[in-house]
C-alpha cells in the first residue's frame, strides 16, 4: 500500500518510506492513498474476536503487502499483550480503559506498535536512526518505553518545561542509555514545532536517517484505530448506536477512530471533547479554523493550540465542513468543570477520573443529555489518574494509591538537557550525537 501527503505536493510512498520518514518531503502527513473496506462478516463476528485478533485484521489491511504475516502477527501480539478493559460506569456510558500497558497510559499502543515496525524496517540497515518526538506529558514515557535499548535508535524527547506533572517528567527523564529528555523554555506547541522543523532540516536529513515518533507517523495512527473495533465489538448485541467520546489535544486518537469508521465500523458519532485549548469544538461551531498558542490546564497532554492532525481530518472529511459536522460534535470543559466532575463521578459510582478522562466523560453525558434517541456513550480513559497525584488529590481533599510500576519512576534520577526554544540549539543536539 502507498501512502500520500495531506498536502498533496509529493507523489505517494510505500509503507517503509512513509514510517521512516514521519513528515512528508512537503510538510505534510502521511495518510493511505486508499483506505480499506473491511468485509462485512469482520463486523458481524467482532464480538467474538479478541484484541489482538481484531488488531491482526486491521492490521493486515494497511501492512500486509510490506509486512509479512508471520512478522505482523507477532508483532501485533507482543504490542497488545496488556489488557483494554470496557467498563460500565452508569446505565449506557463506558469507560475504555486504556492505561494498563507499561507507562499506564495510551500511547502504549502505538508507540510500542511502531518501535517494532521501526525495527523491523531497520534491521539490515547500518548506521543510527534518530527519532524525535514532542510530548505534553504520556507521548514521551510510551516512546521511551518502546525503543529503550533499541539496537541503533536514539531517541530524543522534547517536553515542555513546568508543564508536565512530575510523575509524567519523571516517567521521560530517568530512562537514560539511548534516550534523551529535553527540556525546553516553552509549550507542547514549541516542542512540536521543533520536530517538525528538525525533520525537514536538510543538514540533519544528510548527517544521518531521522523520523518522528508523534502521532504525526502514521505507524502511530494505525494502531489506534485497534481497541475502537474492540469496544464497539462487546456493545454491539445491546442494538443501541455507539458514540466515542474522545479527550483531544492533537487529534491523533479520534482521527484513529475515524480511521475506524473509514473502514466500515459503524460509529454512530464522535465527541470531539477538549479544555480550553478548543480550537476543533469551535471550528465545528463556527466554521473557522484558528490555531492559536495553547493554554496551560490540569489535563496538560490536550494542551495544544495548533493540532497537526486537524491535516488528516481534512484529509478524510475532504475539507467539507458539514462532514466534519456529520461525524464530531465538539464540547470544551473548563478546569472547574472537570474537577466538579471528577468529585461527582467518585462520590456517585466510585470511578476514579483522570482529569483527560474526565473531560471525555462530561463530553458523553452532554451527547447524550443532546442526543434525540437513546445511545451508548464510551469515552476513552487515556492515563491512569495517578499520573496527575497532585491535581487529583486537591480536586478530591484525599490521597490516591500509586500502582508500583508509577512508585519506581519517582525513585529514579532525572537525566535533563534543558534548552530554549531555538532550533539552532536542538539543531546543535542532534549533530553532537
């Protein structure tokens, strides 16, 4: 399968190419040339598929020609070997709890997805592949967890200083060996635009291979349109339609369930849910697109003023506003609204809200308080709430446990190369090493 530019000024490239390459030769996204239709018997049999069966067929629709079965199927398997449990928390509304990987938190999936399929690229290659990827907080952690001690990648992360909770920075800084931390003087949105910058130097293109680990690569945003067959699978003997709402800050997970819905899966509505970084829920409102700096809030890894996947959306919708209606309804929360309902959703039934969690859950009970006939609402958990201790124990005036696996990283020493917010600097990084 070939893979095209969302700015269609270069022609379209095989899979390899497309995953090593991260940003198209344009400044665009990669997006498939075609998008698969699944059989309609896949959809009929998805409530007695598991995970990685599932994963493995979707897979293989985008894949198969450049990735053999006897290596995709392992690979799916080993990326996909924690559980993605769908919980009830009320009559009709889900949680889709995705934090049970090695960081706890979603990026698992695709981040450990694509350091197998990099390394599967790379493996008769000689000399180091850089890989660069911008976090606002879960990013970051994931990517180092899948390439940590990765034979012949480095890995450097970009995190934007004090704007992390500490557990997140200690979760990117305490890795050490081939993966770098650095700290740099500003947002998410500088860091992202760093990476972009550094992937189309030609200087560093030419010193050696360089890509990008954002849900930019679309090795991340295959695999996230996994767990979404997965959910609508277990729901849908209930005979009711099916809404996803999803926490959003820079797109790539709800455009991984529009992916989804690409390929056949018959997704009611998405809920587009953000805090005050709402540049989509306004552009469905009104009609305009304005990027603008984003703004620091307690579900930080939204925090984006400027989503790069907003490129692929366009891509899918063919930039036709009422599509993109069609499909998403766009609600945004306040800080105070999300602490309210996180006290609200433990008091009432004992579910524990991360503040992106939460976020996503008061997007689903809007839909359906909206909606004209009853519906199933599933909202996707992204981290586990004691990755952001400190604003879930003041939102709640009690202390929370701390799984083990969270308890090791604080243990740990940071390792941080802080820098401003120049290119020339990361530019000076990245040829050092």
């Amino acid at each position: 399968m070939h893979f095209s530019s969302t700015s269609q000024q270069t022609t379209s490239v095989p899979l390899k190419q497309a995953v090593l390459k991260g940003l198209a030769e344009d400044g665009g996204l990669y997006m498939p040339a075609s998008i698969p239709v699944l059989p309609a018997s896949f959809f009929e049999q998805l409530h007695q598929l598991s995970l990685p069966e599932i994963a493995f067929t979707v897979a293989s629709a985008f894949l198969l020609e450049d990735v053999p079965a006897h290596v995709l199927k392992p690979l799916v398997e080993e990326t996909l070997n924690f559980e993605i449990p769908l919980v009830e928390v009320e009559k009709d509304v889900y949680s889709l709890e995705l934090f049970h990987g090695p960081t706890m938190a979603f990026k698992d999936v695709g981040a450990r997805f694509m350091s197998r399929l990099m390394a599967y690229f790379t493996q008769d290659k000689s000399g180091e592949m850089k890989v660069i990827v911008a976090t606002s907080g879960d990013t970051g952690s994931a990517v180092a967890a899948g390439f940590h001690n990765v034979p012949g990648i480095q890995v450097y992360i970009l995190f934007p200083k004090g704007k992390v909770s500490p557990l997140q920075q200690k979760q990117l800084t305490t890795w050490g060996d081939n993966i770098t931390a650095i700290e740099v003087e500003g947002t998410f949105d500088d860091c992202q635009q760093l990476a972009k910058q550094a992937l189309a130097d030609k200087e560093l293109n030419r010193q050696g291979r360089i890509t990008s680990a954002n849900s930019i690569n679309i090795a991340r945003l295959i695999p996230q349109s996994f767990y979404y067959f997965y959910a609508y699978g277990q729901l849908q003997q209930q005979g009711k339609p099916i809404v996803f709402s999803v926490p959003s800050g820079n797109f790539g997970n709800l455009t991984g369930g529009l992916l989804a819905a690409a390929m056949g899966l018959p997704v009611h509505r998405f809920v587009a849910a953000t805090n005050a970084n709402n540049v989509v829920p306004q552009y469905l409102q009104t009609g305009l697109y304005s990027p603008r700096s984003s703004v620091q809030t307690i579900s930080n890894a939204m925090d984006v003023g400027s989503p790069s996947n907003f490129a692929r959306m366009e891509a899918l919708f063919g930039g036709e506003l009422e599509q993109f209606r069609r499909r998403i309804a766009g609600y945004t929360f306040t800080d105070e609204e999300t602490r309210k309902t996180i006290r609200e959703v433990y008091r009432q039934h004992g579910y524990l809200l991360d503040p992106h969690g939460a976020v996503a859950y008061s997007g689903a009970r809007k839909f359906l308080a909206e909606a004209p006939e009853p519906a199933i609402a599933v909202f996707l958990e992204t981290a586990h709430p004691a990755k952001f201790r400190e604003v879930m124990e003041a939102t709640l005036g009690e202390a929370i446990s701390i799984p083990a696996r969270l308890q090791e990283f604080s243990e740990k020493q940071e390792h941080i190369v802080p820098m401003q917010n120049r290119f020339e600097e990361l530019k000076a990084i990245l040829s050092q090493a």
